[in-house]
C-alpha cells in the first residue's frame, strides 16, 4: 500500500482537485486498492469546507465527482502517516519542507516532477483568477497524476 497526499494552501480548488483526478485515474486503473489518497492545505481558512464551486463544475465537466470531499489543514502526523507529500506550487513546497522533520523531508516534492507532457514547475492558484485557471488546473494534474501511477 502506498500513500499519497496532495497540499495547497486553501485546500478548496488545487489539492482537492488532484486528489478527485488520482482517484479517477487510479480507479481506471484499477488500482483503488492499492493507494490511499487524500489532500490538505498548508492554511487553515477553509477548514470543513468542500472544494470551490468552480473546482467542481470543472471537474464534473470531465465526469469526476469533487463534491463529498472537505477541506482540512496539513498536520503533524501526515508527515509520518504519508510516503509522497506534494506540493502544488513552490510557496506549499517551502512550507511544507519548513514543517517536516528532517527524517520526512524526502517525502515532499512538486506534483508536477511527475509530469510528463507539462513542462510547467507549479501548478498556478486559479482562486483569485478569471477564465480557464480551473481547466488548467484540470489538465496540469491529470497530466501529473498519470506520471505518478506509474511510479506508484
Ligand atoms: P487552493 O486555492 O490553494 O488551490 O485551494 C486557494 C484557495 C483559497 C485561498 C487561496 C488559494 N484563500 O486565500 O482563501
């Protein structure tokens, strides 16, 4: 069993947008069984909260489900319970790295290291944005996810 979990700040539009796309593509693959996967932000502001009503239209748009999923802030013991941390942007990666024991700090990395057609580092907040940051954000971590399932 691996374990995976995606961070970004709010922990309403990036993160949980990851985790609903890894899910999906982990259950094509039919290796559901074999991850566990959830997500959390390095902020607490939107704590309980389900994913931006932005984010989901988005995602529902490509058939996956965002709605039963709810925010919460990254802990103490997700660097322990976790094999692979990742970060959205570079502001989640130092954050992250700032709160790990020295001993997880292997652990967290850039989502999108594990892109394969995107050449992009971070995948861009779409929170303040206008137009189509929300399908950006679609197509960056379905790019990223397919690159992991196979590392996994
Ligand atoms: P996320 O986007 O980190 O992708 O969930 C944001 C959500 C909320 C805020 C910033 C970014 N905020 O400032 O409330």
């Amino acid at each position: 069993m691996k374990s995976v979990l995606f961070v970004c700040l709010g922990n309403i539009c990036r993160s949980p947008t990851a985790e609903g796309v890894f899910r999906y593509l982990c259950e094509q693959a039919g290796v559901s069984s074999r991850v566990d996967i959830d997500s959390a932000g390095t902020g607490a502001w939107h704590v309980g909260h389900p994913p931006d009503v932005r984010a989901q239209a988005a995602a529902l748009k490509r058939g996956i489900d965002l709605s039963q999923q709810r925010a919460r802030a990254v802990s103490d013991a997700d660097f322990e319970v976790f094999d692979y941390i990742l970060a959205m942007d570079q502001a989640n990666l130092q954050e992250l790295l700032a709160r790990s024991p020295t001993k997880h700090a292997h652990k967290i990395q850039l989502y999108m290291e594990f892109a394969q057609d995107a050449t992009v580092a971070e995948v861009p907040d779409p929170y303040y944005g206008e137009g189509d940051g929300f399908e950006r954000v679609l197509d960056l971590v379905m790019d990223a996810g397919k690159g992991l399932i196979r590392v996994l």
